[in-house]
C-alpha cells in the first residue's frame, strides 16, 4: 500500500512539474532556471520517495517482501536519482550567442 502512494506521489510531483513548467512559460525567468528548479524538486522528491521505500521495506511483512522486489525499486530510485543530480550539477557549457541574429535590429535606433 505505501510503496502503490510512493509511486503516486512520483507520478503527481511528474506531472505537477510539468504542468508548472508548461503554466509558467509567459513568465521572464530564463528556460535554464526553470530546468533547474524543476530538476532540483525531481531530485528531493525521489529522495523522499526512496525513504519511504526503505521505510515500508522495514515495516512489510515477508508476504509483501516475497511479491515486490523493493531492492530492485530502490535501485531504480536511486539510478533515477543520481541522473537527476549528474544532469543538474554538470560543468556548465559555453553556448555561441551572436549579437548579430536579428540583423543587429537591438542595437538600431
């Protein structure tokens, strides 16, 4: 039962940031730091979502333990998790801005 709310709760937050995403496109803050505010709540949300894994591993009886593979989910959780983290906290990466894009059409009076 705890683990069917842990997935849920990953499919809600999944949904909610998307949809946040998505609402918040008229705002005038940058795509790159909408990215990362949503990958940083994907990140604590599959850590709590793995707590309670462990938490409901520890309080299941051996029934439960024998028809869900909690080492394999927890695993998946964390691979998931550490993407989240390597692709968030990356070296940055230059990327080529020409001034000249729009003809120089800024700049002209």
């Amino acid at each position: 039962m705890k683990i069917k709310t842990a997935v849920l709760a990953l499919l809600l937050v999944c949904g909610s940031t998307s949809a946040l995403a998505a609402h918040d496109r008229g705002s005038l803050r940058p795509n790159s730091q909408r990215e990362r505010i949503g990958l940083q709540t994907v990140s604590t949300q599959l850590a709590k979502i793995n707590e309670l894994a462990t938490a409901s591993q520890a309080s299941a009886n051996t029934r439960a333990k024998a028809q869900f593979n909690y080492a394999k989910f927890q695993n998946e959780i964390l691979k998931l998790q550490k993407q989240v983290d390597d692709f968030l906290y990356r070296p940055l990466q230059p990327v080529p801005v020409s001034v000249l894009d729009n003809g120089g059409s800024q700049f002209q009076g």
